[in-house]
C-alpha cells in the first residue's frame, strides 16, 4: 500500500510577491490578452482560495464543472493510485479496469436505454466523436448520402472545427467561417423567453417549432441527414434555458420520421446537473448519441465522453470496420479513475436528490430577491442550473449592446472582495440577438445556508452593478 502525503504550499505569487499577473507576466497565451489574472491558488469544498489571499464563493462550478466540490481527497487518491499503477494506456491495444468500470456504471446510469460509452479529454472531443458516429453508421448501413446535420441557432457545441459548425454561437463563429463544414442548417431554438409569440400556448409554440424542424428536413433533402442536434437545457449560448414541455418528444418523432439520428449535447446539462442522471430522463426521450463532461469528473480531470445507442453500436458490430477515430490520450486511465470516483461518490451520497432540494431553494431565493429587479428579464433553469437573462428595459425585453459586456462585467466585479463570489457568463453575439446571462450551478453537494449566501450576493452584486451604472 502507497501512503502518499500531500502538501499543500502556496504558490509563489507573480515575480515572487503576491499580486496580480497581468499579460506582461503571463507566458500562456491566454484569451484575454490584456488581462491581469488573478492566480487560483487553492480550492475547497465550495471555495477558490486565490494567491492574493482572496476566498471566493464558486457559485458556478467554474465553468459549470464542479459536481462534488473541490478538495475530495478520495478522488485524489484514486487518481494518485491510478497514476502509480498504470498512469498512460494505448487504447489501441489495451483497456483498463477504471475505462471498464466507467463505462459499466454511465451505461447502468441510462437504465440501459445506452449500450457504450467512449471516453474522451473534452466536450468538444466529444462532439467531434458523435459527429463522425453518426456519419459512419449510416455508411455502415448502406445510405452514404447522409452526411448533414441539422442544428439550432444559438446553441454552443464546443469549439474545435466540427462542433463550432454544429454550434449556432456567431461569435465564436465568425472569425472561423470559412473553415467550417458546409452541410450544417440551423433551424430556431426551444426558447420560450424570446421565441415564444406574445399569448402562444406551448403547445402551439411546440407546434410550429416541430413544423420548422420538418420543413427543413424537406428544403435539404430528409434522405442526406444524418442527425438533429441540440442541448436538452441549453446552458452557455442562452443561460440555462429549459425546453417546452414536449418539445423534445416532438423533434424525436421528427428525427424518427425521416430515419435520422437525434444527437443530444448534455457536456454542460448533463450527469446531474438538472436534477436526474441526464437532463433527457425528464424530456421522455432517449437520445441516440449523447455527449457528457464537465460534471463527468466534476473537473478532477480533463474527462468527457459520448454514449452511444444499440442502434449505432449494432451497426458498427455489423460494418465494415470499427469507429474510424482516436486519440493518443482517449480512456485516460486517470482521467476514468477520476470520473468513475466522482460518479460513485454522486450515486452513494444520493447527491442528486440534494440537487433537485437546493435547486428548488436556489430559484426560490433568486425569484424573491431578483425577479422584481428592472434590469432582470428572466429566470430560468432546472436543478442546480440557473440563470439570469439581464435586459436594459424588462418590458420589451430589449437586450444591452454587445459593447456594453454587461455579463463580462458583472462577473468580473463578483470577484471584488465586497462580494467574493464566482458567477458564469455568457451572451452578447455579433447579433446582438441573444443577450446578456450569468450562470449559476454549484456543486451538487452544497448546502442550504451555502444557496443563501448565493442568492443573497448575486442580488446584491447586481443592484450594485445596476445602481453604479446609474440604471
Ligand atoms: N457542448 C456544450 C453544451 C458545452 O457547454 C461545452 C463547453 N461549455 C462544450 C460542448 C465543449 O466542451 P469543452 O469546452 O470541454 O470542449
């Protein structure tokens, strides 16, 4: 047995004080360039404990990762162990127990309804994995001619080449145009808050939503199309925004109809996060592929993953080779011990129940502190998935400017002392269509005076925000 003794030091802080590295210091290429960043030194339970001795409240899981909190020593140690007994696997030869066991236990989480999973390093792998699945099965069972895929606006699918064309993010997109595939049509998403005509019923919304859907399997051919993607609770492009009831059911039997498969992205809604297992177990459908990640391994390690139905796995069984894909770090071995622990830990402490509770709490408090507010347009989610639209005139529900950056901003002023607290951002587009969020998903774990202090920060940080702005 390994006694392994951990110590915890803090980082030296930039140029050996602590402080803030800016850009000039920083040898990453980071996003912002113009930044100065503020180093995350250590992280426990609900808290990020940065360099400059600041504790920050992580109200977001970081970015909707977090499922257990951060600091779990019974994680660390079974990603120590997996290390030392066998840290790297060529899964082109080999697999190993904790890949074999991972994939046991997503497989008995879908009751089932899945029959493989296959393991990658990241959201956007993942996707790119359930893509090329989806084009191979039809090769396998003999319609070549599928190869389009039919996605929604305003959706956010990852960002390497394949799912930024699946994704309807026009920012991310933009700049990358050219280099994206060309056999991807976008139809409306299931967005009540904007979408929804005033004094539609849901079921006519719904309605018109599947009409859209199955014009445009028609005006591209339904015989070319692979699969109908898209995000069961659609979390960095809209802000935790649910479907309408019914409408998920409505786009299988679309899907079905025209004998295409439905690609179901739950990397961020997903292995949790909305109360059950998946986010598609309240939708009453089952998904052909499915992605999942980030509350996967709860952010332990770089782990995410595709489930696949009997129907695709059939056809590779029955085709001509097996999935043509790979990569060097693919079932990493520590990854999987990581993901299967965490997974483990949310099944035997009953985690989800506790998200279903504290996520009924959380929009309690959220409405009662917040939907009064006149730069508050919506609230909205499910579980421990919420977010907050923030609009410059609450009855057109006029968005800001894009240049405004008001989500940007509000985040970036959470991190302020006065109020400590990590929130997610997201929207402004190059459209301007789709407004202003922030994103709350705790882990699973939290608890009920942890929601209050949330709550009552978040509605502090944006009446502040709102009020310096003289709004
Ligand atoms: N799909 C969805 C729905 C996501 O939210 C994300 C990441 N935010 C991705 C895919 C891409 O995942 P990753 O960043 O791990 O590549």
């Amino acid at each position: 047995m390994v006694q392994i003794e951990i110590k915890l030091d803090p980082v030296p802080g930039a140029d050996g004080a602590n402080g803030v590295l800016t850009s000039k210091h920083s040898a990453v290429l980071h996003r912002h360039l113009d930044h100065e960043f503020l180093v995350l030194d250590q992280a426990k339970g609900n808290y990020l404990l940065l360099e400059d001795g600041r504790k920050i409240i992580d109200a977001s899981g970081g970015a909707a990762v977090g499922s257990i909190g951060w600091g779990n020593e019974r994680v660390a140690l079974a990603v120590a162990k997996q290390v030392l007994a066998a840290p790297y696997c060529a899964t082109i030869f080999f697999t190993t127990i904790p890949q074999e066991e991972l994939a046991k236990e997503l497989i008995a989480g879908t009751g089932g309804d899945m029959a493989r999973a296959y393991i990658v390093n990241s959201g956007s792998e993942a996707m790119e994995a359930a893509l090329k699945l989806a084009r191979q099965y039809y090769l396998e069972i003999g319609q070549p001619q599928r190869s389009r895929f039919i996605s929604r606006e305003r959706s956010y699918h990852g960002i390497t080449l394949g799912a930024l064309a699946v994704g309807g993010h026009k920012a991310r997109r933009a700049k990358f145009e050219p280099l994206l595939m060309d056999n991807v049509s976008q139809v409306s998403p299931c967005f009540a808050f904007r979408g929804k005509a005033a004094g539609e019923s849901d079921t006519d919304y719904v309605h018109r939503l599947a009409v859209e859907l199955d014009d445009e399997f028609q005006r591209v051919g339904p015989e070319t199309v692979c699969a109908f993607v898209a995000e069961p609770v659609v979390g960095a492009a809209l802000g935790c925004a649910t479907a309408v009831a019914g409408y998920f059911k409505a786009v299988k039997a679309i899907c079905e109809k025209h004998g295409a498969l439905l690609i179901l992205d739950e990397v961020m809604c997903g292995m949790g996060r909305t109360g059950t297992l998946h986010a598609w177990q309240q939708e009453g459908v089952v998904p052909d592929i499915q992605t999942i990640g980030k509350a996967l391994s709860g952010g332990y390690q770089a782990v995410a993953g595709v489930l696949v139905n009997q129907r695709v796995v059939g056809a590779l069984e029955k085709g001509t080779s097996a999935f043509v894909h790979g990569h060097t770090y693919q079932g990493h071995p520590a990854g999987c011990a990581a993901a299967l622990e965490v997974q483990r830990i949310i099944r035997e402490e009953g985690l989800l129940e506790n998200v279903r509770q504290m996520g009924d709490l959380l929009e309690k408090r959220l409405r009662a502190q917040l939907a009064g507010h006149p730069n508050v347009g919506d609230i909205r989610g499910r579980g421990l998935f919420w977010g907050v639209e923030l609009v410059a005139d609450k009855a057109s529900m006029t968005p800001f400017p894009d240049a405004d950056h008001v989500c940007m901003e509000i985040c970036e002023l959470g991190l302020d002392e006065k109020y400590s607290i990590l929130v997610y951002p997201g929207g402004g587009s190059v459209d301007g269509i789709r407004g202003d969020h922030i994103i709350l998903a705790p882990a699973f774990n939290i608890k009920p005076d942890e929601i209050e202090t949330i709550a009552a920060t978040v509605a502090r940080l944006i009446s502040d925000y709102f009020a310096a702005k003289g709004q």
